[in-house]
C-alpha cells in the first residue's frame, strides 16, 4: 500500500500483484467518530480487496481526516460527493481499471450511491449499513450527542455549548448547509440508476431496506441482500473494534473477487511520489513511511520556520489512527505550522497505518512492548530531519507513550500529557461493556446525594465494580505511602517509589513536562496517589508541572476541550520550551484555538 494526494485529499492505495487488472474498487468512508472507529477495518477490506487482484483506494474527504479545509468550511457534504468522484477518475488513472466498484458504509454508503448516480457507468455498488434518509441521521446524531452529554453531566462536568446550529457526535460536527443538504436526501427517491448491481448490507431485512432494494429494482438493478450480523462489534470505541469478517468476506464473493489469494499475504508498505503533499494556508504536510517501511505518518512542515524550535511528536490516543479524536493532531498540527514549529503525528505499530510486528498481539500488549520504542523511532526520524529536539504529545495512552519516551529518548526536550491515566502501564481496566469507574471526585460528591444512594441500592449502578476500584486506589496510595517511608528510612529503591523516580528522572535530564488533567479524569486518582492532590508535591521540581484545565473530557470530544488544551500546549511551548520566546506568527483564527489567561 502506498500514501497518495490528488486535490487535496490524503489516501492509500492499495495495489494487487500481478497482471492488469480490470476492477478498481474506491472505498467511502462513514462520518466522524464512526470513520475513527472502523479505519482499521476498512484499512484490512483494502488489503483484502488487493490481494484479491482489485486496485482499491481508500481516502479521507476534505475537510477530513488528513485531507486539507475544514469541517466548517461551507458545502462540505457536495465537497465529499464531488471527492469521490474525482477519486474514481484519478483511481482509473493511476491504474489503468476499466471497471469500477464503489463501496460505502453508513453515510459513506450513502455518499456512493449518490455519487455513482451522477458518475454513472459504475459497475457494482457495495453499501453497507447506508443511511436512506438524511434527517433520520441527522436525528440520530442529536440522540448520540445528547446521550454523551447526559453521561458527562451525570459526572458533574458542564461541556460549553458546540456550535450554533449545527449537529454532531463525539467531537466532529455537520454545518448548516450540509445539514440542509442532507435533510433532503432519500435513496428511495433517486431517479438515476446507481450501478448495475447493488450489494445491501444491513442488521436485518427491515422493511426500510426492502423499500430501497425494490426502488433499485424498479431501476433495473440487480440487488442483492445481505444481514451485517458483525455491526455492532465493527462501530465500537476504535480500541475494541474487530474486523467484520464474514461481512467483508460476503462482499468479496459478491463482487466476484477470485478467492484463495489473500491468505497469508504479506502487506509491504511503501513511500509515496515526491509530489504527494497537502498544502494549506501556513504549510505544507507530506506522507512519509519510515523506519523501512514500518511505521506511517504525516510531516507537517511550516512554510516559515521559528529559529531554534523543536519539533513536535504526536503519537496515538488508545486505537484511533494519528488524526487523533475530533482531528485534534491534524488541528494542532496546521496550527504549529502557523507559528513556526513542524510536527510528526505517528502511528505506533499495529495502529492505523503503521504494519503489526505481531498479529498475536492484542492492543494492550503492543502498548505495553512496543510503543515507547516506536515513539523512539519517530524521534529518530525527526533527528535525520534536522530536528535536534522534539517535544513529545500525547492523550490518555499516548500521555503514557510521550512520558516514557522523554525519559528513554535523549532528543526530547519536553513533553506535554493529557489526561495521564497512569503511570506504570498496568494495561487497560475497562473492556467492551464494562462498568465505566469514575475518577473518585465524583464519588465524594455522590455521597452527599440521596438520588445516587438511592441508585446504587436498587441495583442501578455497579456497586461492586465501583468498590474494587476504589479499593484498588486505596491499596495503591496506602503501598506508595509506605514506599515513600521505607525509602526515606532505609534509603533503598521499592517498587512503588517507581512512579516518583520517573518525575525524578525528567527533572535531572531537564525535560519541561506538563501533566495536564480534566477537572474530573480518573488520571487525577493516580496523581494524588504518588504526589498529592492535583499533584502538590510536584511544586518542588522545576522541570515538571500539573495543570487541571476546566470543561476538559477525557477524549477531547468537546469544541472548548481541544480549544482549551490547544491554548495549554501554546503557553507550555511559549514559556517552558521556548524560553518565553514571542514571535510575531500569523494567525489562524479558522482554528478556535481560545485564549490562555495571563497570571
């Protein structure tokens, strides 16, 4: 597979062996946190598609992922029907396909029957879970924005309002005109043949479903149904997502691809042409593959460069790919660039794009072994650059990976962690479907309401998942507090002094760091654990900060939270890692980022 551009829009293209082929299949993305959910999915489909002998191209739309704009930018949804157009046009193109294929899931399934209505001459049209009607989407995104919501005030944590008029979910938002263009969408009325065959895929053979496979018919189009009995383990949290094979494998035999090929078939990543780039107003951003052919990433590069500023290392936020959630990293990228500084926004192995060093390997065990020297090695590629230091970033997880990877890496000079939830890697504590466990403010609080007493005794909250983890925290600041004595009597290292000689360690090698935390994060139960609450007992260092920045959520899903932690990271660059340096840049306002007040 290799990085691709073509007007303004990032891809991969992923290229079968052997002889010309005849079918190319583009791939079309769902909307926001669903494409952040299922990327690594559809990164496997492509590879199944390819080495089934079909060209297939998978891309991020603009405004997206890492395509260049703006989610804001006006007529986004015509921007992405137009898109993918053009990506069937450059697909036949680059390789020579006189067939096409389209394939859709959720509004991407959508997006592609509406787009092979106008391209016309596509041959087969896969949609997967498609979205029929525009404004029972839109009201199904209210309802998950609403129920995040609800979740978070239920912690006692107020998010600011989002936009004005527009609907979303999970840190990714619809504009009004793309609302007012989708409100008018309805497969079941499209007077245009879409392909001459269509694949649908959905939970059940609703009758909305039967509808639009009779409106196809009625068009003369071989249709085809399909149950996606696989759909509700495929659209979770991107760090519990599985593969939907059997759905995958019924479209591969539907689409007639030869079956047999793929198995065992090695994915060789490889770099893309010198000319693939994504420029945008303050700089320019490259794909790079590196560390032979190992890891993926994007090298955001200003177009005028602050003197003496090190680069910044973005790495992965549990299993979403380097875009990071709510495209926080492309955001925070284009605005470094705007004052200077060049970034890298990685995926750690296993991860979106970069290849696995073992299939047997589950999530938790690749971060635990493999991160922080896949960190190490964005470092190094950041010093063949010409970067001599680097500032290490990261949310959640990757707080963890920066962490470490400014104590393991010379060349960090600082490093900036959201929302730290540990740190020793003790591997993951919830799974898919457990009983979230909140951060222990929000007990305290509980207990003074009668309704929340009233909740745990009629069996409506988890009391015992709730009581092994307030137990385990308790067990973990009682051990660091007799750690801390025996170390001070005897003068000999114990294992729960290992967290204090972590901060210990950053402060002899002189690494800025910033700890910084939502009012409410669980990360902040660590804190107070090893170093007091809000990490009092860190004031005495001079290399190492705690932050606790309001109406920040744990993921960033909110507008002011990203705006709020942007500003954070700003100041820490300003006034810790560059010196109180002040340059005039030129700035960015399309960004939101907010302002930081001054002491």
């Amino acid at each position: 597979m290799t990085p691709v551009t073509f007007d303004g829009c990032f891809g991969w293209l992923h290229r079968p062996a052997g002889a010309q082929a005849e079918m190319g299949v583009v791939l079309c993305n769902p909307f926001g946190y669903e494409a952040l959910c299922t990327y690594h999915g559809w990164r496997e489909f492509a590879e199944a598609l390819a080495a089934r002998g079909m060209p297939t191209l998978r891309f991020d739309y603009p405004g997206t992922g890492d395509s260049s704009g703006h989610e804001e930018d006006p007529q986004r949804l015509r921007a992405w029907l137009d898109s993918i157009k053009t990506a069937a046009t450059w697909l036949r193109a680059e390789t020579g396909v006189t067939r096409l294929s389209l394939c859709g899931l959720r509004l991407g399934a959508t997006l592609a029957a509406l787009a092979a209505e106008e391209l016309g001459g596509v041959e087969n049209l896969v949609l997967l879970m498609p979205v029929s009607s525009g404004k029972s989407y839109i009201r199904e995104l209210e309802i998950q924005h609403q129920s995040w919501l609800s979740a978070q005030q239920a912690l006692g944590l107020t998010p600011d309002a989002e936009a004005a008029e527009t609907i979303g979910a999970h840190g990714f938002r619809l504009y009004p005109d793309s609302l007012e263009m989708l409100a008018k969408i309805d497969l079941e009325q499209g007077v245009q043949c879409p392909a001459q065959r269509v694949l649908l895929q959905d939970l059940n053979e609703s009758a909305r479903l039967k509808r639009l496979a009779a409106h196809y018919q009625a068009q003369g189009v071989q249709v085809d149904l399909q149950i996606f009995s696989e759909y509700s383990r495929f659209l979770l949290d991107p760090s519990y997502s599985e593969t939907p094979g059997q759905a995958f494998d019924s479209a591969l035999e539907w689409l007639g691809a030869s079956a047999g090929t793929a198995a065992g078939t090695a994915v060789e990543m490889r770099g893309c042409a010198a000319t693939a780039r994504i420029e945008f107003a303050h700089g320019r951003e490259t794909p790079v593959v590196f560390d032979g052919g190992r890891y993926a990433g994007v090298f955001c590069q200003p177009l005028r460069a602050l003197e003496g500023a090190p680069a910044v290392l973005f790495v992965n936020t549990g299993g979403v790919h380097r875009v990071g959630d709510g495209r926080f990293t492309v955001l925070m990228a284009r605005h470094l660039a705007a004052q200077g500084i060049a970034s890298l926004r990685m995926d750690l192995s296993g991860l979106g794009d970069s290849l696995r060093r073992d299939e047997a390997l589950t999530l938790d065990m690749a971060y635990a072994r493999y991160a922080v020297a896949d960190a190490r090695a964005g470092v190094d590629w950041l010093v063949a650059k010409g970067h001599s230091k680097t500032v290490m970033f990261g949310v959640c997880t990757g707080a963890y990976v920066s962490l470490h990877t400014a104590l393991a890496h010379p060349a960090v000079a600082g490093c900036a962690s959201v929302n730290l939830p540990f740190f020793v890697w003790g591997g993951a504590r919830t799974r898919p479907g457990a009983q979230h466990v909140a951060s222990s403010v929000v007990y305290r609080r509980a207990m003074r309401n009668p309704r929340k007493w009233l909740r745990l005794l009629t069996g409506q909250a988890n009391g015992r998942a709730i009581i092994a983890e307030l137990t385990r925290r308790l067990c973990a600041r009682i051990t660091a507090r007799v750690s801390t004595a025996l170390e001070r009597l005897f003068g000999q290292s114990t294992p729960g002094g290992s967290v204090r000689r972590i901060a210990l360690e950053l402060e002899r090698k002189g690494v800025r760091t910033a700890l910084m935390y939502g009012p409410l994060d669980e990360g902040l139960d660590e804190l107070e654990i090893h170093f007091g609450p809000n990490g009092s007992q860190l004031g005495k260092l001079r290399n190492v900060s705690v932050k606790v920045v309001g109406k920040v959520d744990h993921a960033l899903f909110s507008r002011a939270a990203r705006d709020a932690v942007m500003a954070q990271f700003d100041a820490f660059l300003r006034e810790s890692v560059l010196g109180a340096r002040r340059e005039t840049v030129a700035p960015n306002p399309r960004l939101h980022v907010a302002e930081v007040p001054q002491p």
